[in-house]
C-alpha cells in the first residue's frame, strides 16, 4: 500500500500520466543503447514539466534542468536508466512486453517513470538550486554512465543520487546506508591455446578443453583458499567455448567470466590470481594463456554524509521505520558508480514488492517492480535533492 505521505503529493492527472508512462515504456522495452523510441516518449513527457533545459545527451539520454530557487545556488543531480534487457518476458501483466526477448526485467521502466515524477514533484517544489534530472540509457552494458558524463552534462553538479527497485523489500521500505550498496563487477577472458589434432592421439597435440576443464575448477580457489574469508568476491565462468568435433583436439579454448567485489584491494587480488593461475594450469598442460580483464563500474560506496541526506528525506516523507537494513551484502554492478568517481553521491534501494508478492530476483522473466514503487522512488529522490541542495547551499 502507497502510504497517504507519498500519494498525497501527486495530483490524480499527475498520478495517470506516470502509470500510463510506465505501463507504456514496459510495453515497449529497448536494449542498452538503443532506446529511440523510450527515449522519445520520456522527451515528451519532461517537456509537460517545462524544464529550463532539455538536452539529448549519450546518444538516447536526455537531462533535462528544474529550476531551484536561487540560481546561484549548487546544483544537484538525479538519475534514472532506461534500458531493458535480452530475456523473454513470462510476467503475465497486461503490459507485458510486445518484442519477443527484450524485457524491462531489471525495472528500468519504474527508474526511467520515477525520474520523472521527480522532475514534477521539483518544479511544483524547487530545491534550493538546480536539480539536473537524468534520464541514463545502457546501463545494463556497464556504458551509460561513462557517456553522460563525458558529455559534460553533469559538470555542474555538486552531488548526485539514484537508486534501484528491489522486491526483496515491500513498497515504502528504503534501503539508504553509508557503505558498499553494489559490488565492481569486471569482465575476464581467458583463451587457452595449444596444439590441436586427432581425438584417438592425444600425445601428439596439447589438449586445450583439458586444460580448461582444470582451469575451472582452479579458479573457483581463488575465493575459497586465495581470499580472506571476510572479504566479499566472487568469481563466475559464464561462457567456454571450444571444439568443433568429436573426434577431433580443438587449437583453442575460451573462456569468459566475471569478476565482483567490493573493496580495491581484493579486486587487485582477484586480478592478479586470475592472471597467476590462468597461466599456471595453461603451463601444466603444454598452453598458453591469453588473460584479457575489462575494468567495468567499479563498487558503490555511499558515504556517510550523503546517505544522511537520503535517510533525513525518507523519513520526513515516510517516517523512521521505513528505513530498513541491505541486509547482505549486493554483489550487483551497476554503472552509477562512475558519477560517484566524479562527485559524491548515494544510491538507494527502493521497495518493489506489494503485498502479498513474492521475491522474484531481478534479471528474471518473473521480475516487475510493484507500480507504486513508483511514486516513492519518485518522491524520495526529490525529497533527496532538496535536502541536499540545501545542505550544500548553507554549507551544513
Ligand atoms: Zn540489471
Ligand atoms: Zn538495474
């Protein structure tokens, strides 16, 4: 249930408008990088709020600026993704997705609708300075956040803030500590080269899908025997691909992965022992090792001083006892750790599920997030700029 709080701030024509816009961007979900369509509708709608601005930023971005009431003032920054991903939708909601295998699984229709709101709930309201509302595309590639900001668009501000639907959390619940909130999540490819040849003389060649086979399992130590216990990592294999024949002892063998955690030094660790122990097992075998790492977002560590932003909106708008702990520990990436290289920030957890509903994980067909979820992500990252412009215009 929407508390009386949160839905008292939207008008009934306001409240049609953003489900209309959610069921609509849901409908019709586009892959990272390609929200023409999402992105022509969210335009639309930030033009009803009469922005001071309206920018198209990253290709299928927009930042649109909301006035605040001294120009002078610093500005501040919000943000919603809009992107959706490759997975068949098996949600059975009556605006279900329309395109066989893309899906709004990770509820980037709710972020995109709540960025939104939030731009009406500040131009009805102005913070204290400008709010930069942004719309992110590609965030599902680990590439959105890196093109909004090499566009310049965010040069301006001084802080930002964002946050994620989860039904592991009921409508009204928020999630905003100070700590790690999402983990670096770094891509690792790993091509095993030796000799192929006839499947009945092994002898003859060096049998790479051996060598794969050990290193698989090899990894897995990394975590298990390499790492302190008490330090979060994990290391996933995701693809291995190799052979082509029976009969036959391919050249090669790939393999692809990912690699999460929480804290630079066991990142640097995880790097160096995939490294280390790729181009040992490749060495036991007669292969090479070819290790390729690709950096992706590193982790989100709210600090203390903007997650106190995030905790005193929430409760004025939704009282104390809607602050619920993470809990454990989100091993997720996500790309607004890149904003929060550049300026601080606090990313929020934000209750999806509604009463009743059961805990369906993100990144599956099952996923929706609860529709009023929407008016409070909305009205928390409003409320959320404003305490922060404030506190950053009166130096407190
Ligand atoms: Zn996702
Ligand atoms: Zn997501």
């Amino acid at each position: 249930m929407l508390p009386d709080s949160v839905s008292r701030l939207f008008s009934p024509e306001l409240r049609d408008a953003l489900v209309a816009l959610r069921r609509d961007l849901h409908q019709h979900p586009e892959l990272s990088s390609e929200e023409h369509r999402t992105s022509e509708c969210l335009r639309v709608a930030l033009e009803a709020v009469r922005p001071a601005s309206l920018d198209r930023v990253a290709g299928t971005g927009l930042v649109a600026r909301i006035a605040g009431r001294d120009p002078g003032s610093p500005v501040v920054a919000i943000r919603g993704d809009i992107d959706a991903l490759p997975i068949q939708e098996a949600t059975g909601l009556p605006f279900a997705s329309r395109t066989p295998n893309v899906m709004h699984a990770c509820g980037h229709d709710v972020h995109a609708a709540w960025a939104v709101g939030a731009a009406h709930l500040l131009a009805r309201a102005p913070a204290e300075g400008d709010v930069l509302v942004v719309l992110q595309p590609a965030e599902e590639t680990g590439r959105g956040a890196a093109a909004v900001l090499k566009s310049g668009a965010l040069d301006q501000a001084r802080a930002i803030f964002g946050g994620h639907v989860d039904r592991r959390f009921a409508v009204g619940q928020v999630v905003a500590e100070a700590g790690p909130l999402a983990a670096a999540a770094d891509v690792f490819e790993i091509e095993l080269t030796g000799r192929g040849g006839h499947g009945a003389r092994p002898h003859e060649g060096a049998d790479p899908i051996v060598g794969a086979g050990a290193l698989v399992g090899a990894l897995q130590t990394i975590v298990s025997r390499r790492l302190d216990p008490a330090r979060a990592a994990v290391v996933t294999v995701g693809t291995i691909r190799a052979g082509s024949a029976p009969n036959v002892i391919p050249d090669r063998a790939l393999l692809q992965g990912t690699l999460r955690s929480v804290d630079p030094d066991t990142r640097q660790a995880l790097h160096e022992e995939l490294r280390r122990i790729a181009g040992g097992v490749a060495a036991t075998y007669g292969l090479t090792a070819r290790v390729t790492i690709d950096l992706g977002p590193p982790p989100i560590v709210n600090p203390a001083e903007t997650a106190a932003w995030a905790r005193t909106a929430t409760v004025m708008l939704l009282g104390q006892h809607a602050l619920v702990p993470l809990g454990a520990l989100n091993m997720g990436g996500e790309d607004f750790a890149q904003y929060m290289e550049r300026m601080p920030g606090c990313f929020l957890r934000i209750g999806a599920r509604e009463e009743g509903g059961e805990r369906i994980p993100a990144h599956s067909g099952r996923f929706y997030a609860a529709e009023e979820s929407l008016f409070v992500g909305a009205a928390v990252l409003a409320e959320t700029a404003r305490v922060a412009s404030n506190a950053l215009a009166t130096g407190a």
